[in-house]
C-alpha cells in the first residue's frame, strides 16, 4: 500500500470516527430565525437541546454536522421565540370560566338574560348557574343590573354573575338567601348595593362578593385537574409556557402541589399566594417552594378594586360619581402586612389601580426597601399614577406588571371615569418602562383574552381588533416591539426570578419556545393578532402542534 492510498484510507476511516462520536443528543431545530432575547437581542438559525436543556445555538449546518440528535425539527424558515410569559393571570379562574356562561360582550342586561336562559336549558341540573364576563358600560344606559329580572326567570336556581373584571358580582334572591344575606351592612373593602327600600339589590362590589361566593360548591380535585387541563391547552396554543397565577387559596395551591408532582399539567406555574392572615402565617411558616415546574414564592395583596367597577382608589373623586372608591383593606393594615413580609424570602405584589392605592402601596413599600434593596416587589396593573409618584418605580426598585389590553378594553370609558387630567398617568406604559427599566407583561386572563399576541399588539400599536383608534391611544405610551417581546420573556422571567433558567433561548437555559408562522418583529400591526402558533414546546418536549400544518 503506497502512501496516497495510506491517506486515502486514513482520512476515510477518519470520517466514519467522527460520524460514530458525535455527541448524542435529544434535538435539533434548524432552518429557523430565532430571536434569542439575550441581552443584544442576537438572532440564529438553530439550537441543540439535550435533557430538556440547551446545549448549543449557531450556524445549522454546524449544529447538524456536530450533534447526533434523537429528533430533528426543520422549521422551514419559520420564526422561534422564547416560550411566552404571562406576568399575570387567573389558571383557575380561566379553567372555571370555560364551564360557565359565558356574558363577555353581552350588548345588553337583555342578552344576559337570553344566554341565561340558553344556558338553564342546556344544563338542568346545575344547582348553582355561575356566569362571567358582563359589562355595563356596552349598554345603553351603563348602568349597574339589579337582581329582580332575574327573580322573574331564576326563582328557585341560585345564580352568582362576576362582572368583567372580577371585581362585581350581580346574584338573584336565591343565592342571598342561600348566603342568608338578607340586609347591608359595613363590609371593609367592599360594598352590599340596595335598592330605595333598604334591601340588597343583588350587587355585591370587591369583598362583599364573598359573602356569596363562599356558598358554591367547589369541584373535586379529579374534576378540578380536567378543567385545569382543558385551560392549560388553550394557553399552550397560543405559545404560552409560563404563567403567573396571581393570587391563589391555599387548596388552590394544595392542589397545584399534588398535579404537578404526578407530572398531570405542563406549563410552568409561577404562583401567588393570595395574602390573608391565615395564608401569610401557613406559608411563611412552610417557607418557599419550587419544583421544575411550579414556584410559590410570592404573596399577593389587593389594595383597591377595578375602575370599571368604580373600586378602584382615587385620590379624588370620580369625574363621574361623587365617590373616590375605596381601599380593601386600611393603611395600617397593609403597612403591618408588608413589615412582615419583608422580614421574609417572599416576594411582595400587590394589585392597584387607582391613582391613591398606587400611591399608598407605593410609599409603604418604600418604607421597606430604603438603602437601595431590590427585592423585586412588583405593583400590578399600576394603572393610574399620579405625575409625582412615577419616579418611585426607580427609586425603590419597583417592578410595574401591567396588561396592555387593559388600555384598549378601558379606552372607550376611562377618561369618562377619571377625566382628561388623570388620563395623562392612565395605562402609562411606555413612562413606567423609562422609570424602572423593565416592564412585566401579562394579560390578567379570564379578565381579557390569554392570547399574548393580542397584549403585543395593543402595547406597540395601542389600538383594538378592529384598529380603532386611528393612529393608536396615547402614542407616547406605546412601546416597541423588542421591548414588548422582552415584557413578554426575559422581563417576566426576571419579575418571577428566573431569567437565569427561562425567559430567553441561551445556552444553559430551559428549552422552553414556540414557533409561529410569521415574524411579529415585522409583520405589519393590523396582522399581529392573527399569526398562528405551529408549535410550543417545554423544556424540549412538544406540548402543542398545530394540527393544520
């Protein structure tokens, strides 16, 4: 054998060497634009993900010829992005809105009554008929309903009807006496509504809600995980992989222990606790905890209710009610409560709407986070600031959890609430983004629609489904798309503590993405809302496909 062929011969036993000893790995995803969001927003044509993890971004060629993969997935110039995030949402209050009778865009108290009766017809045997989703201000009149037309239709079946914010309840003769709620009277941080002659009139606003809620049946927990499931496909085919579940009872979270430790649900859940006295003694007595998948390391407080509703705290009075709503719990309450928690590992969020509860629930956690701390406290929704308490954000080292669609759903009435002056500190995003630095964004589902593309869209073009208002609400409030994309990933991830582990697709990282059908980067704005999800993926295991591809 010469020396030519000696080569020949080494170098082809060379190749099958190398071919034999790639490394092994679980998959490779390639003929792809990835947008990474690491900290200069890199993007790349594939990645190799081994254990759930990602082991290595670059060139696809590159990663195909290194790595022995079990699956290969060719995206076929498709667009990848972190698995979305929502920052805040209600995973069972979604999961129970599917089984109840669905109110959202009722035009009338009259079209309530129909799907009401559509519904009693479709389900005998219910014993309680729970629904969701009304708003009085689509109605003529935007005046709140009163329980005696349906006295007329639902004598005997008690009903318990949330408004759209979650924030109201309207309920029949029935379900009071079911509560055996037969007079008002004082309730902190809410309010029993009466007619002229004295009587409960069927309104229960923020902590009085209860006083009715408490009396429905709860479902079992083999019962409970099937609705659970059910909502939890519905997120996943609209590239959701991570939620923020804000503001959970403890069988709540009892329950979230037991599923996700018989791997029953997917999406990770980064849970909140909801704040009582009872669950703030129980937890910080438990401590922390966190699996692979779910996470309680928070408490939530409620400062106020929803402006919709007139709950929401105003430093003044409404511009159209005499009243300036109203806190749910006092001052002194909630300054005790987050003495408390600071002297914990628990994170600290708290709801606030109005321009007041922002800024009691602004100085009493300042109170706490002097000397520069940044313990990552977040104000969810922050919806009105007053021009002075914004740079207060940055100076105590506040994350803002907002909800895009919140100004889109709001625009049509809000100034009519709170008036042209209020307005200017009203759904700031893109002035709250500028103070802090980072924005979390979320959808508060059931509350508006768990889409995260429909938040993306009303953050970066600040108008409807339908485009309205031309030119957007608020322009100077809007924020871009790569900061959208962030609010929506890597920001999220960090509001939960996690943008080590998720919240972008880098090496190390949980192999948590989603694959769409068009680049929301730079498709044209009235497109956004309609660009489908092919497939969501976590920790490198479809959880969802698009069946039509």
């Amino acid at each position: 054998m010469n020396l030519k062929t000696n080569l020949i011969f080494l170098s082809i036993i060379g190749f099958f060497l190398s071919c034999t000893t790639n490394k092994q790995i679980d998959l490779i995803v390639y003929n792809a634009k990835v947008y990474t969001v690491d900290s200069a927003f890199t993007t790349v044509e594939a990645f190799a993900i081994n254990n759930g993890v990602v082991v290595e971004l670059g060139d696809s060629q590159d990663l195909l010829n290194k790595y022995d993969a079990k699956e290969k997935i060719d995206v076929n110039g498709k667009f990848i992005y972190p698995g979305f995030y929502d920052a805040h949402a209600h995973f069972f209050m979604l999961a129970e809105a599917m089984d109840e009778v669905n109110l959202v865009g009722s035009k009338s108290f009259d079209e309530v009554l129909e799907r009401l009766k559509s519904y009693a017809a479709a389900n005998p045997d219910k014993k309680w008929i729970v629904g969701n989703g009304w708003d009085q201000n689509l109605w003529p009149e935007q005046k709140f309903p009163t329980k005696d037309s349906l006295d007329k239709y639902f004598p005997e079946t008690p009903l318990y009807l949330t408004r759209v914010d979650y924030h109201a309840a309207l309920v029949n003769s029935k379900a009071l006496s079911k509560a055996q709620l037969d007079s008002s009277y004082f309730v902190e941080g809410g309010v029993i509504s009466i007619n002229e002659q004295g009587i409960p009139d069927g309104i229960l606003i923020d902590n009085a809600m209860q006083l009715v809620k408490n009396h429905i049946p709860k479902e079992q927990n083999s019962a409970l995980l099937k609705i659970l499931r059910r909502a939890q496909d519905s997120l996943l085919a609209v590239g959701l992989t991570s939620i923020v579940d804000a503001g959970l009872t403890k069988d709540q979270i009892e329950s979230l222990k037991i599923f996700y430790n018989e791997d029953s649900l997917a999406i990770r859940d980064y849970a909140m606790v909801a704040a009582t006295n009872e669950s703030i003694k129980e937890y910080l007595r438990a401590g922390t905890f966190e699996s692979d998948r779910l996470t309680v390391r928070s408490f939530k407080l409620m400062a106020d209710g929803a402006l919709g509703s007139r709950g929401a705290c105003l430093l003044h009075p409404y511009h159209d009610a005499p009243t300036s709503g109203f806190l749910l719990q006092s001052p002194d309450e909630f300054d005790k409560i987050i003495k408390k928690l600071a002297n914990s590992n628990f994170q600290v969020n708290t709801h606030a709407i109005g321009d007041s509860a922002n800024r009691i629930i602004l100085d009493t956690y300042g109170k706490y986070l002097k000397d520069g701390k940044k313990r990552r406290w977040r104000i969810e929704h922050a919806q009105i600031i007053a021009p002075n308490d914004f740079d207060k954000f940055k100076e105590f080292q506040i994350i803002p959890s907002v909800q895009p669609t919140h100004a889109t759903s709001d625009m049509y009435w809000a100034e009519e609430r709170i008036g042209p002056e209020r307005m200017k500190g009203a759904y700031a995003y893109n002035k709250l983004l500028k103070e802090y630095g980072m924005l979390a964004l979320g959808s508060d589902f059931p509350v508006e629609h768990y889409n995260p593309l429909y938040g993306f869209h009303a953050a970066v073009a600040r108008v409807d489904k339908e485009g309205f208002p031309n030119g957007g609400f608020q322009m100077e409030n809007a924020i871009s798309r790569e900061h959208a994309l962030r609010g929506m990933t890597i920001w999220a991830a960090y509001s939960c503590f996690q943008e080590k582990k998720r919240g972008s697709i880098e090496k190390g990282k949980d192999a948590d993405f989603v694959i769409l059908d068009d680049d929301i980067m730079k498709a044209p704005n009235e497109k956004l809302r309609n660009i489908k999800t092919l497939r969501t993926v976590i920790a490198g295991k479809t959880e969802y496909l698009n069946s039509s591809n």
